[in-house]
C-alpha cells in the first residue's frame, strides 16, 4: 500500500518526530496511514484518544455508548465539567477535532457485543482495548484473533494496572493469561474499588506507546509479556504469557464464532439492570427504611471504614465485606438482616455468603447507598 504524504503544515506539526531517527518522514506517513479503533472513551481511552490522535494517527475508531458523569471527571481527562450529561462519544469528538484536525474519527455510539463486534474491528489495523469488564474483555480479545489483529491490552484497579499485546501473530492472546473470567463479584470495579486519578494516565500513555511501536515496527512489544504496575511503590517489572497450544480460541482454534460473553463470565449486576441478577431477595430503601423505623430489620453495612464517612446508613452494624466471614457470629440469626453496601453489589455477596452459613433471614438493599440517598435521605452526599 503506498503511504500518504505529509502536507507542509503536518510536517511542520509532527517535527519532533520527523527528527527522530526511528520515525522520520517514512514512519510519519505510517501514522497517518494507520487505522486504530479504541474500545472506550473513558479512564483508558482518554489518554490512547489524546496521545494517538496528537501522534498523528490518521484513522481513529471509537466505541462507547456511555454519557459523561461528574465522577468520571477524576481521571478521563478527555471529557471536561461543561460535558457533563453529553455522550462521551460527543465530547471526545470535539476534543479530538481540537487537538488534530488531520485526525479522521469514526465513532460507534453503541454496546460492543457479539453481533457487530466483527463487523466494526474488520477495517482496522490495531484495537486498543480500554474496557473496564470481564465480558468486554473476552469479547475484545475473541474478535481480535478472528481477524488476526493485535489487541493492546489494558487495564487498572486502585493503585495497580497491567498492560500487554495481545494476539499478535506468534504471540499468546488474553485467554492465554486468563483461561477462566473470576468469579462473579470478586473483584470488585472502580466504582465500588475505586481508582488513582492518575492510573489510567500512566497505563493509557503505555498501552498508546505499544500502539504507536506497532504501527512503526520499530522497538520491543509486549506482545509475550505482561507489565505490570505499582503505582504505590513505583515499581514496574513483567513477566512472561506463554502462547497457550490448549487455548481454544489461539491455539485449538476450537473457538470460530464470538460467543455470549455475559453467559460466560456470569457478570452479575444489580440495582435497576435486568441483564443479570444475583438472584437474592432484595428490599428496596423506601421499604427498609419504613421496616427500620419499626424497628423489624437489622441493617448490616459491608462497606469499608473510610466509605462510611462519606455516607451513613442509621443504626447500622459495620461489617466490611472481607472481614464478614470471620465475624458472622456478630450477627443474630433470629432477626431480618438487610446487607447493603454503596450500589447494592458488594451486599449481594454478601447475602450469598450468610445464606451459606445457614441464615435464612437476609435479603440484599437494592441500588445501595446511592438508591438510599434517592428514596430516603437526599441530605447527604454521593460518592
């Protein structure tokens, strides 16, 4: 294929890397011929949308169905306070247009799944994955190896992240690495886990690194190594993935269609989203609050301790969730137990964990703290 020209503004604007002896002109004209699709415009995909298109990136992809919302302002640092309420697709749009006009964007204003996954990476040389779930994930790296294009792998939990290339030609895919999704609930996400503002920053800065190394074919990818990161510690160190001869989607190649992703990592969600449940009793927080003032329900927070001075349920027991196990014979299995926690998810879990201790009076507070603020007690602050 033979690559585009660089106009004299272009050159003038990507000077500092004409300059460089393993880019120069040649390796500009590369950027500008390369298609990337960007799989989200959030913690990760602010910095890959920002960083890429500022490369010269000449084709950008991008995917997301998502609005931005004022506690997404802490690290996606592509949406700004007067984007509030806006798709996120809208705002990326016009910051993109701002940072590089010379940028062609493309956006896909929809869930990926299954059905159109193919059919949206099948034009692109690269898909940066900058997802936040399981399923998305899996899904992700499936199409990817399908179509034989590489997956720049991320992502971040609290202080840590991790970053990788996936299914590169020899190279392992994510299944290689994770054969099997968690178990439902256990880790938990940045909602309920929380992030460094900055994480996604360091992390998403790297993954448009691996990215743009790939479309130059200059350097060493981390394609066969997974880097991980302590943000706390500042420490960075790999270690080696191993292509996988068993794994069925890169090695038996058992796998030759995209599969029901949310079946198969059982994702549970709670609190308003009928997908999937975790199929305990719940109680909704206008109904808990009447059966508390009664004074009929014990009301068991499972949150952790620096949480419970943002937000407060009355008259509760404090159990944090990883703690609960331990103390279970705090709890009293003659009276109604309601679990809650900050959206309803970490609660969930717990209930299953009493029910398997033998309680059988426990339900779940629906929608959390958060649902609370809205139905009981709006005096005091979301988080």
């Amino acid at each position: 294929m033979e690559l585009p020209t660089l106009t004299h503004e272009e050159i003038l604007r990507y000077s500092r890397h004409l300059i460089l002896p393993d880019v120069g002109v040649e390796g500009q004209r590369k950027l500008k011929a390369a298609r990337v699709l960007l799989i989200g415009a959030g913690g990760l995909g602010s910095p890959l949308a920002l960083y890429l298109s500022a490369a010269g990136v000449g084709h950008i992809g991008l995917v997301d169905f998502d609005v931005v919302d004022v506690t997404n302002l802490q690290r996606q640092v592509l949406h700004g306070t007067s984007d509030v309420g806006t798709p996120k697709i809208a705002s990326a749009r016009k910051r993109i247009a701002e940072i590089n006009p010379h940028v062609e964007l493309t956006t896909y204003e929809t869930p990926l799944n299954s059905t159109n996954a193919l059919e949206i990476f099948k034009d692109y040389d690269i898909v940066v994955d900058g997802t936040d779930n399981f399923p998305t994930r899996y899904l992700v790296n499936d199409a990817c190896v399908l179509l034989g294009i590489p997956n720049v792998y991320g992502s971040i939990y609290r202080f840590e992240g991790q970053a990788s290339v996936f299914a590169t030609q020899d190279g392992p895919c994510y299944r290689c690495l994770y054969p099997e999704p968690p178990p439902p609930g256990l880790v938990p996400s940045c909602a309920e886990g929380g992030v460094l503002g900055v994480l996604p920053g360091l992390v998403g800065t790297l993954q448009a690194t691996e990215t743009i190394k790939l479309i130059l074919g200059i350097g060493e990818s981390l394609a066969g190594r997974l880097l991980l990161i302590d943000a706390l510690g500042a420490n960075f160190r790999t270690v080696k993935v191993r292509k996988d001869p068993n794994c069925p989607v890169c090695g038996t190649h058992e796998i030759t269609t995209l599969i029901d992703y949310e079946q198969f990592c059982g994702s549970p969600h709670v609190g308003g989203d009928p997908k999937v449940s975790f199929n305990v009793p719940e109680i909704t927080p206008t109904d808990a609050a009447a059966r508390l003032a009664k004074g009929e329900i014990d009301i068991v927070d499972v949150r952790e301790p620096h949480e419970l001075q943002i937000a407060k349920y009355p008259k509760v027991t404090a159990i944090p969730l990883g703690q609960l196990v331990d103390r279970i014979a705090e709890l009293p299995l003659d009276r109604d137990l309601v679990l809650a926690c900050r959206s309803g998810v970490r609660s969930a879990k717990a209930v299953q964990q009493l029910q398997a201790a033998g309680f059988t009076r426990v339900s779940n507070l629906a929608g959390g703290i958060l649902r609370w603020i809205d139905e009981v007690d709006p005096s005091q602050p979301k988080y």
